[in-house]
C-alpha cells in the first residue's frame, strides 16, 4: 500500500499557495515537456490533451510555482528539482538556475467554466496580481472594460507592461478543465467567444514586454467538443486550433513505470522471488510491451515493482488513463492491492470492473467488458482460461476510445511471462472454443463468445461454388473502389479540380475499351483522364495486357497493370463468400452470434484484402506496371504519379481559363451559386453597359461576376460605358482562347448550328471548361457578339432569351440550334427599314447596330400584340394579310423575314425599297382593321338614322343628336330597361367624333369595346342596334295616347313622324315618280280628311 499523499487531487486555484501540497510530485518525460513548453523564452500557446487522471493538473501547479519562486516554495521546488534530474537533464538546469536565481514571474491559475471569457481572463489576472502583493498596479487594471476579445488584448498588454515595470519576467496563465468552459458555451449558445483565444495566441506570438504562455488543459481536442455544432462555427474553431500547439498528454512513459515501481517497493511486504528481470526486460521488449523503454532501466523497473508482474505494470497506467476520474485511481489501485503475491492482469480487471460497465460512450469500455463478461461465463472460475480472457480484454484497450492490437505472443507473455508455451497452450484452447478469436492475417487476438456452427466449414463450401463465377474486377470495383486521382500540384496552380476517374478491368473489357474508343475518337468530352487497373488472370493475359497498354496513346489514359493476381484473387473471394453468408438470413437465424461472427471474420478478411488491393491501385516497388503514352512511366510513389499527372493536365489542357472560384469553376455547383449565376446572366441579358452588370450588395451573384469578368477582364470600362472585351483586348491567354472559340461559334454564318458541340468543345481539350462557367460563357456571347443570330428550341424560335432558357440550353444543348445568318448590304437595310416601319424613328436609333435581326423580331412581336385579337381571322382582310398575320402568331424571324415575307409582297431581299413598301401595306391592312369595324358600326348608326327621317349630316354623331333631341330627358324614366336609357343618353352626348359614340353603344349592346370585334359581331351589333331603336319608339308612341302626354314628347314625336313621312314620301317618289306620288299622296290626304270629319256613330 502506498502512502496517502499520492491520492490527493490538486486544484491548481486552490492549491496555488500551498507549496506543500506538490511536494510529492513525480515528473517524468511527458510532463517534462509540459514544463518546458510553458517556460519557453518567446511563450507559448498549448492545448494539453490529456484523460482525467494523467498528472496533468499537478504539473500545471508545480510551474506556477516555479514561475513565482517565491521563498515558501523553494523547499518543494528542490525536492522535485532533484527528482527532474533523472529525467532530463536540460530541464534540470533549466528549473535549477530558475529556483537559484531571483527571476520572477505571474501564474495566473483559472478552472472549469466562466460565464464571461474575457471577465474570467480578467478576474484571474487581477486575484493572481493581489496574491503577488501587486494590488496597487491591479487597480489601473480594473478600470479597463474587458467585453470583447480587442479588451483582452489590451488588458494582457498592459498586465505585461506593468509585470515588466515590477521586475516580473514572464506570465503564465494555465486554464485547468477547459473543456467545461467550452461544454458550457455550448450550452449557452456562446461558441463565438472562443475568438478570445485567438487573439491571446497573438499575444504570445507577437514580441512584449515580458514572455506571455498560455496553457489549456482539456480531455479531448478542441474540435472534440465541436461535435455538434454548425460548420461555420466548426471552422472558426478549427482556425483558432491552428494557432495552438497541441500536447498529448498521457502519460505511459519509463518515468511512470519507475514512479510506480519506487511506489512499491516503498510499500511491499515480500521481495522477488529470484527472476531474471533483464530476461523479462528483453522478452518484453520482443514482444511489442514498453516499447519506449531502455531495457536496463525497465530490468530496474519491473524489479522495483515486483510482485506486480511485467503486463500488470504496463497496463496500469494506460486503463487508469482510460477510464480514471482522476490521478488516486492509479495509486488507489496500489493502495488497495495486498503486495504480499504476485499481482496479475486480472487484479486490474476485477479492481476498475465498475468503471468498465460504466463507460458506455462511443468508444466506451462497456460493449467490449459484456463480452468478455460473457466469455468468463464459459469457463471456470479462477482457471487460467479466465485470466487469458481478462488479458485479453486489457490488452485490446487503447488509450483513446479506439482497440489497441494484441498480438498471440503478448497475450501469452501476460499469462506468464518467462513459460509462454504452458500459456499459449490455454489460448489455443479457448480459440477452439470460439471465446477468442485470432485474426491471422494481421496476428490480432480479440475476445469473443462465438457460435457452435462451423463457419470456416460453411466458407469453404461457399468458396467452392462460387469460384468459377467470380469475377474480381466487378466486385472490387464495388466492395474496394479504386481512387479518384487528383493531380494536386496543377489543381493549386489553375485554381480548378481536375481528376482522373479509376476502373478495375480484365484483359477483355481493356481490349473492348480500346476498341470503343477508336470509334468515338477518344475519351468523351468533360473527361479529365482515366486510369484502368488490369486484373489479368495469367502470366499469359498479364504480357497481354502490357502489350495493349503500349498502344494506349491517349495522354490522358494511364493503364496500370497488375502481377500477381491469384492470392488477391483468393482474398477478394473470401471476403465475397463471407458478404453472401451475411445475407442468408436462415444461416443468421441459426445462432444470434452467427452474424456478430461473421462480421468479425468480415472484418478480418477486409483487413486481409486492403493492403493486396493497394499494391495494385498505388505505385510501390513491387506493384503493377504503369503506362502512359504507351510507354512504362516506372513510377514507385504516389507523389511521383500525382506529378505526372500534373505535367499532363498542363499538356492536354494548356488553354483552361484562368478563372480562380471554385464555387462556380466546377461540374455541378451547389444550388445557392446556381441562382448566383442565373442573376449575373441577367445583368449581361437585361443590364449589359452597366458598372457590374447593375449588380448591388455583395452577395454570391457579385462575386460570381468579379470572379468570371470582372478581375480578368473579361467585363471592361470603355469610356463611360462598360463592355465585353474582344479576345485580343483579354490578356489571360487560357480565358483568351476560350473566348476567341465563343466568338467564332457566334460570328461564323451557319444555319441549325449545334449547341451540343460548340459545349463539347468547351469542355475538352485544349480547353476543358468546367460545365459551372459554360452558361456565363454563353450568355455572355449573345452581348458580345449579336450578329444576326436566331436561337431555336426544338425548330421553334426562343422569343424571350432568359436565364431560365440559358440555363436549359446548357443542361439539353440538343433540344436547340443556332442560325448565324450573313446578311448583305441590301438584307441589312432592309431590315433596318423593318426596325423603323414597326418601332419608329427612336426604336431604329436605340437598336444596336450588330443586333438586327432579334431587334427587328422583338419590334414586331410588340406591335402584333397591340393588333386587335380578331384581326388574322377578318374576312375584310387580303389573303396576303390574313398570311401575314398568321405567320405572326409563331414568329420565326429568319424565315419570315429572308423566305416568307418577300413572296407576300413580290419582291426579293435584294430590293429593300419594294420590300418595305409591300410590308408598309400589309402593315397598314392589319391595323386598319379597327377602323373598318367603326366604319361598319358608324355606317349601321347612319342607316338607322336616315330611316327614321334623319337625313345624312356632315356627321353621325349630328344625326345622332338630332333624333335623339326628339325625346325629352325625362323620357328615359319610361323606357324599360338600362340599355336603352344608354343608347338614347349615348346619342345624346356631344362626342368627339364618330368613333367614339359608336365605341359607347358597342359596349352597351355587345358587351365589347370595337377593338376588341371580330366579323360576327357586325351583324349582331346591327341587331342590337334595330332592337333598340325600336324599343324607344314603341314606348315613345305608347305614350302618345295619354290624357296627359308631355307637351315636349308630342312636339317631338310630331317632329319624328314629320320626318319619317318625307322620308318615305321621298323613297314613293323615287320608286314611282315625283307626279304619281304627289296624286298619291293626295288621295291619302282626302281619305285621312273623311274620316276625320265623319262622324262617329
């Protein structure tokens, strides 16, 4: 048992004045290195990583002792001072010449959380500068505001200048439990704040006053505790992490194991038996344990630890740093051990067996304990079985929450060292017994309680149907990809990823490669490279495949052939038959440890298979041939063929753009620069002359521009407009290329150009432009170069060019075409003759001179839409107009301008004056179809009008009126219906012309204003009209037998008959004669006289 002082824990808050509290502490190398990093000349910024109970705390208090030097310390610090000596001798001197001399320093000791980073930073320093009787120069520090991480900085600044002004010659602040601080920003929604610790990082970095060191002590890594936090904040931490050094500090070092060894013989009742340690030592060391020891100071060790054997002292300090709360754990292990016998594995596993069970995290001790828990069942209590199965269980325990590998020999050795055989006997057993498992291939011994069947018996039998159908290459292309290769030193060059895309093939499926791309011409456009990995089956098949390989021209093909394929083969096979025992679901419902099983052997054939496969995918001495260019490369390293593979992307593609984003620069940007690139084609589509295309802010769609156009050059200021450069004007020779390929596609006469190829061409080389720029690329061509051009989808002409149309031509550049039309002198003026006939004099200026043919297009579609809807189908229309219009409905305008328009008028493009004279008519013809319906509406108004004695005036509106004066305004009381009221109040109006009163009554009567008519509405205009007319005299006339008829209404009906009798007086006489009418008439004035005068009887 050991003394007592060796299970106190230190606060380093707490514990800070109270030098004696450390006096038993022990240094060894990893704490050594702690100590020196703190006291480093220039300072130091750590992350110290470290499980609970590995020292850590109390080295942190030793130093900032050791910084203050205080006289009360000076006991304790030469006692430990003499104990560095045996384990570093320049630290030794360091710490020695430290304590001697009368250099003094600042430790400003924080724990565990504060709510406020730069408060708690600012609380330390002032309590530690109280302690250091330093109270008055705390003062001027209380004053500053510490609320950002600018205060914090200059809170330590001046901390420093005040240190430096008192004679201190360093500043040390140590955070203990770290981690809590972060967990609880976490919690509180405050990550953020953690910039602190950047800008004190800065501070140690940069020259001061005096040296500044910074240490946090944590269990995991700062990016450990960021788990679950947003990307963002994730990569500010690891930002910060990067200012940090990071010291792993667990402590198994020789130091350790001769502190626990000088521990025990202190405290031990019995004294070795007479072992031979140096041969332990030297079996010890053969075997893989304390690896980081000299084998005379571990003799010494194992000697002074005795009766703890060799294994047991090797694990003590790894479980403890495993699954310790704190640093008793170790030492209360040897306090609660009788060291009257030999102390074995197992007493390790019977002491922490609460904490086994209770470590349930991922990657906790729990899962592995219950099976070993379960083993233990199977075999006696207390037998050398059960000792094997806790070894083994100890042994597989990393130091993190990974599995450490147990090899078959230490296993025995920790059974019993010195008389392995008897040991190795008991393991066989238990590996019979299923309740361990030993993975051959990589010699791993694991524990486990596996199943009665026989699952080797069962994967031979699988391996045997399954073996003259298997085809490797297909499986490991599935199971094993091969690697995407990157050539890394050209990417970072160009600022693009390029990558060759890796294949397993057989010698066959190389051949028919070949073959397929002698038909195509090469290797489809878009494709950075390849690189085939021949599996051949023979000695035979593997000179074959060399000798295709040399045929292999194409530069952006590399062929690796591989040797040595059978155990490979053999490999791949086992692990194939094992995947399909783990789908028969009879075969897992046999036994439920059937499939842990299998997947252990799963498992352990993978592990098997990946270093075969590697010596196939990757260039080693012993692995497969490489080819380029049909020629042996002879490359023996990665690095070496990702240097070729450079060289080559500079060959193949010299002309790439130089475009540097790689948010837009690639095969498949993200949705969000999707939408940034749709708006910049808006601005070259809607905006174009305009400073930055008219885009505001800085959003993804600005940078987009400033990458693409902006910084090349592309984009440029020409006096006091902005525009697209020529490809001469560009100086990036790749961008000028490309653009000099866009021009040409765009200027060169053509008719149904492909948009397929002219995008295959961008994306191969010798350009190789990523699918992310082609639609700016294109968009942008349409501004740059806007001969007369017509774009198509499907054979129908895109009226409106958007992004939306941009956007689908790149993603289905088969679906459309291009017409590039070269337009002679006359065509030219011809359709600038076009432009003014349909858009006016400023439409014709604004036009840009190279954009005839969509300007011509978009003026013409906006003056058809301003036709009335009925006026292609009119019957008053020529057939030439009625074509006309119909060609209008789907405009294509190269064919209605150069093939359709000419044979309607009888002329040719090259005679432009008869040309538009022609369209002048048919234009005029169209648009004058609403004047013919007013005429029809004004000439039935008329009609109605002189047929009711309202003889024809210099206008119909007068006629109007003058019928309508006829009836008194309080007659529309009396008429049945508002229509009517409308019409009789309509023709009473004084109206500005005709138009306009026949526009009125065609609302009331149709419903519909006169632009708006089509053929049949005439006619039932007329009707409406008669219908009318009738209705207010009929009720006009039934009226005029009233008692108590309106004077007015008799005067004016009087008027009306008047009017109506000459009227048809006049149309007798033109029938029959003036003479014969007028002797008419008067024969009706005599018989009208009689009856009269008769009287009534």
């Amino acid at each position: 048992m050991v003394e007592s002082a060796f299970l106190r824990s230190i606060n380093i808050q707490l514990d800070v004045g109270h030098p004696e509290r450390l006096r038993h502490f022990r240094p060894t190398s990893k704490s050594g290195r702690f100590v020196s990093s703190l006291l480093q000349d220039g300072g130091s910024a750590l992350f110290v990583v470290a499980p609970y109970g590995s020292g850590k705390s109390i080295t942190a208090g030793y130093v900032g002792h050791l910084v203050e030097n205080l006289s009360s310390s000076e006991s304790m610090l030469e006692a430990v001072e003499e104990r560095i000596a045996g384990v570093d001798d320049t630290l030794h001197g360091v710490v020695r010449d430290r304590r001697m001399g009368d250099s003094r320093g600042l430790f400003v000791p924080m724990y565990g959380h504060a709510q406020s980073t730069p408060s708690g930073l600012k609380e330390g320093l002032l309590t530690a500068m109280r302690r250091c009787k330093m109270g008055r120069q705390a003062k001027s520090l209380e004053r500053i505001e510490t609320e950002t991480a600018q205060d914090v900085f200059e809170l330590v600044s001046a901390c420093s200048a005040k240190l430096d002004a008192a004679g201190y010659d360093r500043l040390v602040i140590v955070w203990d439990e770290f981690g809590r601080h972060l967990q609880g920003l976490i919690s509180e929604g405050r990550p953020e704040e953690l910039d602190v610790l950047q800008v004190l990082a800065e501070v140690v970095s940069r020259p001061a006053s005096i040296p500044v060191s910074l240490g946090l002590l944590m269990h995991r890594s700062l990016l450990g505790y960021a788990s679950g936090l947003p990307s963002g904040v994730r990569r500010e931490w690891a930002k910060i992490e990067g200012r940090f050094e990071t010291l792993q500090y667990v402590d198994d070092s020789s130091e350790m194991h001769e502190l626990v060894g000088s521990l025990v013989s202190e405290s031990r009742s019995v004294i070795d038996n007479g072992q031979n340690f140096q041969e332990l030592a030297a079996r010890a060391h053969e075997v893989g344990l304390f690896a980081d020891s000299e084998e005379d100071r571990l003799a010494e060790a194992l000697s002074a630890a005795y009766p703890l054997e060799p294994a047991t002292l090797f694990l003590l300090p790894r479980v403890a740093a495993r699954v310790a709360q704190n640093e008793r754990t170790l030492f209360s292990f040897l306090q609660a051990t009788a060291l009257e016998e030999p102390v074995r594995p197992s007493a390790l596993y019977d002491y922490f067996r609460g904490d086994f069970r209770s470590d349930a995290g991922a990657g906790g001790t729990q899962k592995p304990w219950l099976e070993t828990e379960s083993a233990l069942q199977k075999v006696p209590h207390e037998s050398t079985e059960g000792e094997a199965l806790k070894s083994a269980f100890l042994l597989g325990l990393g130091l993190g929450g990974e599995r450490a590998r147990t090899t078959h020999a230490q296993l025995a050795f920790a059974l019993s060292p010195g008389q392995e055989a008897q040991a190795s006997e008991a393991i066989g057993h238990l590996i019979d017994r299923k309740l361990l498992v030993h993975r051959k291939h990589s010699d791993q011994v694991v524990v486990w309680h596996g199943t009665d069947l026989d699952l080797r018996g069962r994967l031979d039998d699988e391996k045997r149907r399954e073996s003259g159908d298997f085809q490797l290459a297909l499986f490991l292309g599935s199971e094993l990809p091969p690697p995407v290769w990157r050539p890394v030193e050209y990417n970072a060059q160009h600022g693009i990823r390029r990558y060759l895309t890796s294949e397993y093939v057989t010698v066959d499926r190389l051949q028919a490669i070949i073959t397929e791309l002698g038909m195509l011409g090469g290797l489809e456009p878009g494709c950075d490279g390849r690189v085939l990995y021949v599996l051949p089956r023979s000695r035979d098949e593997e000179l074959e495949a060399l000798s295709i390989a040399e045929t292999i021209t194409d530069p952006r093909m590399f062929v690796a052939v591989a040797s040595e394929v059978a155990a490979l083969r053999e490999a791949a096979l086992d692990l194939r038959c094992l995947l399909r025992m783990n789908a028969d679901q009879e075969l897992i419902g046999s036994d439920p440890l059937v499939q842990a099983e299998l997947d252990h052997l799963s498992d352990d054939a993978r592990t098997g298979l990946q270093p075969m496969v590697d010596r196939v995918l990757l260039p080693q001495a012993a692995g497969s041939t490489w080819f380029h260019k049909g020629e042996p490369i002879g490359v023996k390293t990665v690095p070496q063929l990702r240097r070729i593979m450079s060289e080559t992307m500079r060959d193949v593609f010299p002309s790439t753009p130089e475009i540097s984003s790689e948010m837009v620069v690639r095969r498949t940007p993200s949705s969000v620069v999707v939408n940034a690139r749709k708006k910049v084609e808006l601005g070259l589509l809607e905006r174009y002359g305009q400073e930055h295309l008219g885009i505001e802010g800085n959003f993804a769609d600005k940078a987009v521009f400033q990458c693409v156009f902006h910084r090349t050059g592309l984009y440029l200021q020409d006096g006091t407009r902005w525009r697209l450069a020529e490809p001469s004007e560009i100086e990036l020779p790749g961008l000028q290329a490309v653009w000099e390929n866009t021009r040409l596609f765009f200027v060169e006469p053509g008719k149904n150009k492909s948009l397929r190829r002219f995008i295959d061409q961008l994306r191969a080389p010798p350009f190789g432009v990523r699918e992310g720029l082609i639609p700016l690329f294109l968009a942008a061509g349409f501004k740059a170069f806007p001969r007369a051009i017509v774009i198509r989808h499907k054979g129908a002409f895109v009226e409106d060019l958007l992004p939306s149309v941009i956007e689908d031509a790149c993603k289905n550049p088969d679906d459309y075409a291009l017409d590039v039309l070269a337009l002679g002198a006359r065509q030219e003026k011809y359709l600038r003759g076009l432009l003014k006939l349909f858009s006016g004099e400023n439409g014709a200026r604004k036009a840009p001179e190279e954009d005839l043919m969509r300007s011509c297009a978009d003026a013409l579609v906006e003056w058809h839409h301003r036709l009335p809807e009925a006026a292609p189908k009119s019957r008053y229309l020529s057939e030439p107009a009625r074509k006309f219009a119909r060609h209008l409905i789907s405009l294509d305008p190269a064919r209605l301008f150069l093939e359709e328009l000419p044979p309607l008028v009888g002329a040719t493009t090259n005679q432009p004056r008869k040309l538009i004279d022609g369209v002048t008519r048919l234009r005029d013809e169209l648009e004058g179809i609403e004047a013919r319906f007013v005429a029809e509406a004004a000439g039935a108004l008329g009609q109605m009008l002189v047929s009711r004695g309202i003889q024809n005036g210099t206008s119909v509106r007068k006629q109007a009126v003058r019928w309508a004066s006829h009836f008194p305004k309080s007659f529309s009381r009396d008429l049945p219906d508002h229509v009517t009221k409308g019409v009789l109040n309509s023709l009473r109006k004084s109206y500005r012309d005709d138009r306009s009163l026949v526009n009125a009554l065609s609302v009331l009567l149709v419903g519909l204003p006169i632009s708006q008519w089509d053929d049949a509405i005439v006619p039932s205009f007329r009707r409406q009209l008669r219908s009318a007319f009738e209705v207010i005299e009929g009720t006009a006339l039934d009226l005029s037998q009233a008692p108590d008829l309106d004077p007015e209404l008799r005067k004016g009906l009087t008027a009306l008959a008047e009017a109506k009798v000459e009227t048809i007086v006049n149309q007798l006489a033109d029938i029959i004669g003036t003479e014969r009418a007028a002797k008419r008439i008067e024969g009706i004035a005599q018989e009208l006289r009689k009856t009269v005068t008769q009287p009534t009887e």
